[in-house]
C-alpha cells in the first residue's frame, strides 16, 4: 500500500507539494514539521528586519532594545520619541494578540489549517508595506505609519511560531536562540570527569544544537537577502516574501475548502426520480 501512494506522489508532485503545505500549517504537529515551518519564518523575519531598517532607520522586532530606547529618550528628555516607542511597542503587543485571537478561532472551529489565517494576515500586511513604501513620498507621516505596522507584523509572526512550538521556538529575534546555542554549546565541551555515573553525566541536545544553528542562519540569510533587496530594488521585496507566506498559507486553505465542497456534494443524497406508468 505505501509502494503504491508512493509511485502515486511520484506522479503527482503537486499533490506532494500541497500535502506537505497542510503539514506544515495543520493542527497535528511533530518536530520535523516545526522546524521547518520555524525555518521558513526565521527568513521572512530576517529579511523583513534588516529590510525595514534600511526603510524606516531602526529594527521593528527587537522590544528589548526599544524599551531601552524609550528609557532613554525619556530621560533626555525626547517626550516625542518616546510616545513613537510606546506605539511601536504597542503594535507588536497587538500583533502577538490578534496572531493568539485569530490561532484559537480557528482551534475553535477544528480548522485543520489553524495556523494559516495569521499567516495570510502577515503577507497582506506585507504587501501593504510595500506598497505605503512605494508611494512614501506621498505619504504623509510615513514613518509614523511604517514603524507600527512592522512592529504588528513582527508581533504576529512571533506568536505563530511561539504557540506552535509550545515556546520552544522564536523567529524575529535570536537573542533566545544564540542564549540556547551558548548553553548547549557549554554542555558539548564539558568535561565529564566521573565517566561511571550515568546520571551525573553533562550531555548535549545534538538535535537541539543543530536546529538552533539553522535557526539562526535562517534568520541571517534572510537578513542579508532582504538587506540586499531593500537597497536594490526597494520595496517590492516586500512582494516574493508575501508570496513566500500566501503559498504557506493560501494553497493548504484553498485545497481544504475544495476537499471539503468534494466530500458535501459527495453526501447529498441522489435526486429522486418518479417511475415511469
């Protein structure tokens, strides 16, 4: 049986494609499909980080160092560029709110791609980036208007893969991640003097270490594509990433909703027709 649906997805790669889209987004989980769902997002977030701050002057998902910088405008007195801080930092606190709203509406109604309408939310809200950004110089307040909304972008994407991953995971920022990477790194190069006590053994998560490591160039290849996109071509980057997200999100929802119409047109009862006198 596994022969013959695999000579059958040989046949079919676009069923292979699609099949593989509603893994990465669907409510059954396991390791492998985190990871690579994690990886995709870390790229988009790189980009969209170290692009926006080519575009707006400052990173969108870093609230460590925006809080920071709140405090300090604060105590010289930038009463201005403090209320801009408070926004931004509301905008990311929104995003990761309305991501959890919109993650458990679809929890709620057994979605099977849960996770795709923040997802399609995000590449809309990508190409409305992009496109306040082509027009900025008639725009007024543009930076007004573009940091909020990348922050709210950030926001949402983080708290996809936050719940997705039960926390064990994080995307638009790497301070977590390179934390874990020199905390598993310490475990790999410690020196088990006592090699008989099993349980007092130092050992490294291998498999965590490497999924961290590819977390992280993930997230730079991303940055320094976007970088490059950014400084090139400007922003209709903005629109291959969107794309990127609507083939995560858009095609596992549009192949469920036919499967769905398939199987209620499949349960209508026949018509019933009158004998013939």
């Amino acid at each position: 049986m596994n022969i013959h649906l695999k000579a059958f997805e040989k046949r079919r790669p676009a069923s292979t494609l699609i099949k593989r889209l509603q893994d990465l987004i669907g409510a059954e989980r396991n390791d492998k499909t985190d990871a690579r769902l994690g990886l995709t997002l870390c790229f988009i977030a790189g980009a969209v980080n170290a692009g926006g701050f080519l575009a707006v002057g400052q990173y969108t998902s870093h609230m460590s160092g925006m809080i920071s910088a709140m405090a300090d405008n604060l105590a010289l007195g930038g009463v201005g560029l403090v209320l801009g801080g408070i926004g931004a930092f509301l905008s990311f606190v929104i995003g990761a709110a309305c991501s959890a709203a919109l993650i458990n509406w679809g929890r709620r109604h057994h979605a099977r791609g849960q996770y795709a309408l923040p997802l399609l939310f995000e590449a809309v809200l990508l190409l409305g980036f992009g496109l306040i950004g082509s027009f900025r110089d008639h725009v007024p307040f543009f930076l007004f208007l573009a940091v909020p909304l990348l922050c709210f972008i950030m926001g949402l994407q983080n708290a996809i893969i936050t719940k997705i991953s039960r926390a064990r995971m994080r995307t638009t920022h790497m301070t977590g991640v390179v934390t874990d990477i020199g905390i598993e790194l310490g475990k790999l190069f410690y020196w088990n003097r006592t090699i008989g006590a099993a349980d007092g053994r130092v050992l490294a998560d291998r498999t965590k270490l490497r999924l961290l490591g590819s977390l992280l160039g993930a997230f730079f290849i991303g940055g320094v594509i976007g970088a490059l996109g950014f400084n090139h071509i400007g922003f209709v980057t903005t629109v291959p990433l969107a794309i990127l997200l609507l083939l995560l999100a858009g095609v596992p929802m549009a192949a469920d909703a036919i499967g769905r119409r398939r199987a209620a047109r499949d349960r209508r009862p026949p018509p019933v027709t009158g004998r013939g006198s």
